[in-house]
C-alpha cells in the first residue's frame, strides 16, 4: 500500500504493528514474543518496539518461510506457540484467550468464521454458484502444540510445500485442526480500503480542549495578514512574523489541547528563522507536531476582536485558508468578529485581539 510496509501503516496515530502487539503484550499467558519483518525494515521495526519485550528477526521471502524462522527462534522450552498476522490489528484480547485454551485442549487451534456471502466462482462472468455450506474463512492467532507446529513447517519444508495458512500444514500431516468462532471485526488490513475500514474501527478516542489568545499592534507601513490571506488595509500587525493574529490563537490553543506549551516556546521572536514568516508557515508546523502525536483538530471557533476592517467579505477565504492548514473540512472552522463598540484600545483601533477554542481528538 503506497510502499510504506503494512506494519507501519498509521492506524490511530500510531503504526499498525503497535495495535497488533497490544492484546498480547496485555496477555499473562504469554513469554514470549518474535515479530518477524523484511531486512530492510528491520531497524525501524525495532525502534517502533524499544522497550517492549519483542524480539524483532528477519523473516524468510514467503509468509511461510518467515514463520518457520520464527519458530526458530522462539524460546524453546514453550509448550504453545500463537501465531497471528501482523496486519490484523483488532483481535480482542477475549479472542486470543480462547484460542490459547482451545489450542491447550486440542493441541491445534484456527478461528474461522462461516460464510453468510453467496460464493460464485467465474472470471466477470459467473461461471457457477459454490454451496457455501460447511464454508469458512480462516484468521490468525493459530495455535498449536510447539512441537506439532514445528514438525508440520518441518516436513512441509522438505517436501516443498507451500500453504496458505499454518494450519494446512498441520492438516496435510493427518491431525485434526479444531475451528472456534473468529470475529468479524479481526480483520486483515491488506488493501486501502481495508485501512478505511480499521480506522472506523479504531472506536475509542480521546478528546481535549485548549484556548488560544493573541493581540498584536496595528501600525502603518505593513501588510495585514489574518486568517492566512491578505487583507486590504491602511494598516498592518505589528510582529516578528507577519503578525497574522488569528492564526496565532489558533496555534496556541493546539499546543495548550494537546499540551506542548505555546507558540513562544517553538517559534521564539528571538529566532530569525521566524522573522517575517508568513504564520501559515507555523500553523503548518503545529499542525505537525499535533499528528507526531496523535493529535487531529475536530473543529475549532475564533473570534476577532477589532474595529475595522470588516471581515465579512473575507471570512469565506480565511475558512478555506485555515481548514485548508489544520487539512479538515470547512464545516469545521468557524470565524466570529466583533468591535469593542469603540471601547479601549481595540476600539481606538491601536491593535487587534483574536480568541479561539479548539477540540482535538486521537484515537487510543
Ligand atoms: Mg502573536
């Protein structure tokens, strides 16, 4: 999927692999764990999994080849061997318990669902309808006796064969595989759209809120900028960027949501690399930081304090601008302007003042 290997895949925030690993690094049961990758990505992979108790190897050109290396390379004095795709994110920890102790009882264990779909077989045209009683499909974990798992990659390996899955292996020596019921929403994230789906999925989240306020001089001799667009005015804001007020209180109520200090902290007046820098240039950069850490903007509401200019007829482009920067839709950013009715120095015209409130949501 567009090059970047499945396991890293952002899913929540966070890369695929992580969500994978939880319901097994949260299992009592389980000692030990080996996740299996190309050479080529074994360094990230490691570093995504510092600290967690994951031996990280390389794996073999085929699935298959990969799973025997792995087995190779678990501790072994284990009895129970699980093993799951790295692309199925969802399993619940309920799952995988139930398929330890079925895979205890039965020695050889595969969650399958039955199929409810009708199944056709032909090639645009339909050639046939298949019955698709005693029909299903087949996940992962599956869990086998370590010894009886090894044998079956051992003698599949001699003889060549190739499986589509470890228990056929199993099978082809003659034993019986158990089937418990899978879950539909175990899914295995092999295309786009299944990445759509998992992202539905990723039900829980989290939500906080920041507020952000900023005034800025209004002198002559400079541009206005509000809203990331150039407003036409006898004036302009006064600042070490282009003193785009309203950008600036959307900024700081990202950094005060998620909890990172403020926008003097990253783009300090003392740094020349922000000198004159248009403030959609460090919207973008917040915005950046945000999702390093999980972090989207559900919506966010401004309002502008000034006496002039009026903003109305620019409001549409400054919505478009912002949404456009913050990469959510229109529907999700609001601007509100109000005068001081004349009052102090917003009211004399001396600056302006914008307030904004903002919701950021990441996924757990
Ligand atoms: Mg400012």
């Amino acid at each position: 999927m567009g090059g970047v290997p499945k396991l890293f895949l952002p899913l929540g925030g966070k890369p695929l692999i992580l969500h994978t690993l939880r319901p097994f690094l949260q299992n009592p049961n389980i000692k030990e764990m080996v996740v299996a990758v190309r050479g080529e990505d074994l360094k990230k992979t490691k570093d995504i999994l510092k600290g967690l108790p994951v031996k990280v190897i390389v794996g073999g050109k085929v699935r298959q080849e990969t799973v025997r290396l792995a087995l190779e390379a678990i501790d072994e004095s284990l009895e129970l061997l699980a093993i799951h795709d790295g692309a199925r994110p969802f399993l619940s920890p309920q799952l995988l318990q139930a398929c330890l102790e079925a895979g205890e009882k039965f020695g050889a264990v595969v969650p399958a669902l039955p199929i409810y779909d009708t199944i056709k077989k032909g090639d645009e045209w339909v050639e046939r309808t298949i019955s698709r009683e005693g029909l299903y499909t087949v996940q992962t974990p599956q869990v086998f006796r370590a010894e009886l798992i090894k044998e079956a990659h051992r003698k599949a390996y001699e003889d060549g064969y190739v499986g589509t899955d470890d228990a056929s292996l199993v099978e082809r020596m003659g034993i019986k595989v158990r089937m418990i019921r899978g879950e539909k929403t175990n899914i295995k994230i092999t295309d786009p759209e299944d990445l759509e789906i998992a992202e539905r999925l990723m039900g829980e989240k989290e939500y906080r809120s920041g507020v952000g306020v900023d005034f800025h001089r209004l002198v002559e001799g400079r541009k206005l900028f509000l809203g990331g667009i150039e407003i036409d005015y006898n004036k302009g804001l006064l600042g070490h960027s282009d003193g785009d007020v309203l950008l600036h209180a959307i900024a700081d109520a990202i950094l005060g949501a998620i909890g990172i200090g403020d926008i003097g902290v990253y783009f300090p007046p003392s740094d020349e690399k922000w000198r004159d820098v248009r403030s959609v240039i460090i919207l973008e950069e917040v915005m950046r930081m945000a999702r390093e850490k999980g972090w989207e903007v559900e919506n966010v509401d401004c309002v502008l304090l000034a006496e002039e200019p009026k903003i109305a007829p620019y409001r549409e482009e400054m919505v478009r601008k912002i949404a456009e920067c913050l990469g959510i839709e229109k529907e999700r950013v609001n601007i509100k302007a109000t005068t001081t009715e004349g009052m102090g120095f917003l009211g004399r015209g001396e600056g302006m003042c914008a307030i904004c409130d903002v919701l950021c949501r990441r996924s757990l």
